[in-house]
C-alpha cells in the first residue's frame, strides 16, 4: 500500500475515519433495522452541509450537495450487517449478539461519508453529488425498494459508482472491470411429493428422498451439458430435507437451490432445465414436484464508458501499480445490479490485504481493513472531482 494515495485533506481526518468505522463495526444492524447507523450517518452529513433525505426505501439515507448546473453524480454504499456471530476477539467487536459487519460495509460507510467530508470543504468541482447510503444489501434488495422509492426521480443521477473490498487482494488497489461482473442470483425450492409409509414395506412407498437423490445427481448435468463451456453458471444444491426417523419413510422431501449465472440468457436457460429435470426425474418415480423459483439479484454489469472513466482517474492519479490485476467476474450477487438497469456507472473494487487480513467475505472472523479507508475515501474524491468539472 502506498500512502501517496492519499489525499492531505484525508490524511487529516484519517483517525476520524478509523474511529467512526469502529464505531459502526460495534454497533451492527441488520437489513431494514438500520435505524441507529442511518442516523449517525445523517446526522455527520447535515453537519457538513448536506441535504439530507431520511428513510429513502426504509432506511436508507440519500445526501445531497448542489453547486450549480452540471453533472449529477451518485455514490453509493451500503449500510448493513450480516446474522453472524462474531468470533474476532477484537477490542471494538460487535455488540449486538449474533450480528456483524462480516461483510465490510462498515468501511464502505466510514469511506463515503470521509469523502462527503472532504467533497464538501473543496471548491474543486461543479454540479450536483448525491451520495446514497443504502440498507438492506444483503439478500433482501435494499437498492430495488430505494428505486421503487423514487431514488432516480428524486435524485436524479447521470452515472453512479459503488465500491466493495476484497479480501485476497493487496490493501487499498482498486479494480475495474467492464460489462457483466457479477452473477445473478435466484433461490430455488423443489418439493419432492412422493407417498409415505414404514421403512421395511418400501414398496408400498413412493420414497422422496430416493427421488431427491436421483433429481440431485440429474441437476449436476445442467451446467456440464446445457451451458456453453466458455459461459459462467452454478447451481447448487445447498439443502435436501426429509423426515426424522430412520425406520419412516416421508411423505415429501425439499430441496433448497442457489442458481447463479453471468447473462440473463443463460440464467433464463437454467430455469427452464431445472424445471424440466425435476418434474422429469419425480415422474419417472412416479413422484411429483412443486417448485418455488424465485428469481432475486440480476446480473450486475458495468458500463463500458463510465468504467474506463473510473480506471483512467485511477491510472493517471495512482499510477499503474494501483490497480488491480487480475480481477475477474464474481459468481457472487450484488444489488447495486438494480442501480446499473437504471443508470449508468460501473461497481469498483478495493482490496482489503493479501496477508493477514485475507480472510473470507461471510466469515465469523472477518474485519475490514483500516488500512484501505483513506484510499478508497481519496479515490472518491478524486473521481468525484474528476466527474464533476
């Protein structure tokens, strides 16, 4: 990590930024509950000069700074914590029992509200900045209830930006990558309808578990056989559940499905074949299914121009050695994808250390790298200022 990445305005609120990322690390909240972080968040803003727009989609939490007609530029970061149990032994851990910032969003607030600090005290831009705070990233479509919320409408926006850490990557190098980045992500549960009975009359039965099994093994096909080897799908079958005594044979058994895919043909093509192997596999049992398909993140993809802006302001200000190398499309979702369908602008990457701190997203024993804040808060402010002209 170089520190000639980072900005002197931000070099001088940089134990500010640690303090307050701490501070929101300890008190995590999860999607839709997060009343106390939208406060705090707002209540820095308002102090800075902002216009702030409470309970935008919930929870969320939209600032606002003119400066004449120009672009209108949107950055957005998420706010919300995850249903895990904490087990990182540090001084500033969770309080909140079985809720953490596993995820890093915690950084990814303390980074945006660095740069609303520092965006606010220059004169080195013109236009209009809408900085986003939005709940409920994870799993529940927080960005999809801010846009049916009016986001766009009422904060108009000509490109907007988000930013993410990545463990595994060295601290504070950012990555651009253009088109389709991340998977789509659709939850699937089969219920296999079959014919209970007792375990030693097997054949009076029509046994779901069987059938699960052989629905199981038929569904690994779908990716080997259907999609096209240089295309990107995953399905995965994350649970089968079926009765509770060895000597009984259930009446149904209920597979639960992660379906991922990087282009919506593709994500439509593995609908159509999971249906078509699980009714076919029951039926051959004489068996039969009932699914519950539930289509939730699109795929998320950048745009091509806005992108290339973002790696340019990245390149000419932090020079080669600041960028990411290597950076691929993710099967992981995001729902700043909702964003994307509606404006142009382009998901970034952070990285959040290769060393230590290269530990798992999700992970009991994660924390965001503080060494990254004054980065990614720099980087902000630059491709704001570059935006904004």
């Amino acid at each position: 990590m170089s520190r000639q990445w980072v900005l002197p305005e931000v070099a001088a609120i940089e134990a500010d930024m640690i303090a307050l990322r701490r501070q929101l690390h300890a008190q995590p909240e999860l999607g839709f509950e997060e009343h106390v972080t939208s406060a705090l968040v707002a209540e820095k803003l308002e102090t800075w000069g902002y216009r702030v727009t409470r309970g935008v989609g919930g929870t969320g939490v939209v600032a606002t700074l003119e400066r004449g007609r120009g672009f209108r530029l949107g950055l957005r970061a998420d706010m919300d914590a995850l249903p895990i149990r904490e087990a990182t032994g540090l001084p500033y851990a969770s309080g909140n029992e079985g809720v953490m910032h596993a995820c890093g969003h915690d950084g990814h607030t303390a980074i945006l509200l660095a740069a609303a600090r520092c965006l606010a005290q220059t004169a080195q831009w013109r236009g209009t900045l809408h900085l986003i705070f939005q709940p409920a990233e994870e799993g529940l479509g927080g960005a999809r209830k801010m846009i049916e919320d009016g986001l766009f409408e009422r904060f108009a926006c000509d490109a907007v930006f988000a930013m993410h850490n990545v463990p595994g990557f060295p601290a504070g190098r950012i990555g651009f990558h253009s088109g389709a980045f991340m998977a789509s992500a659709d939850e699937v549960t089969i219920r296999v309808i079959g014919r209970g009975g007792h375990a030693a009359a097997p054949q009076q039965t029509i046994d779901p578990v069987v059938v699960g099994a052989s629905i199981v093994m038929a569904l690994q096909s779908v990716v080997a056989r259907n999609v096209a080897p240089h295309d990107q799908a995953v399905v995965s079958v994350g649970a089968l559940h079926a009765g509770s005594a060895s000597n009984v044979i259930a009446s149904h058994a209920d597979l639960h499905l992660s379906v991922r895919a990087l282009s919506a043909p593709v994500r439509e093509l593995l609908e159509r074949r999971i249906r078509e192997v699980a009714h076919g596999q029951a039926a051959s049992y004489g068996a039969r299914v009932e699914i519950d398909y539930r289509h939730d993140y699109p795929v998320l993809v950048n745009h091509s121009d806005e992108t290339e802006v973002a790696r340019r302001v990245a390149l000419e200000w932090g020079g080669p050695e600041m960028l990411l190398d290597g950076l691929r499309p993710l099967m992981a979702s995001e729902d700043f994808a909702y964003m994307l369908e509606r404006c142009p602008g382009s998901y970034l990457s952070i990285g959040n250390g290769d060393g230590e701190q290269h530990c798992s997203l999700h992970n009991p024993g994660y924390d965001f790298n503080d060494a990254s804040l004054a980065i990614g808060a720099s980087y902000w402010v630059k491709l704001a200022e570059h935006i904004l002209q």
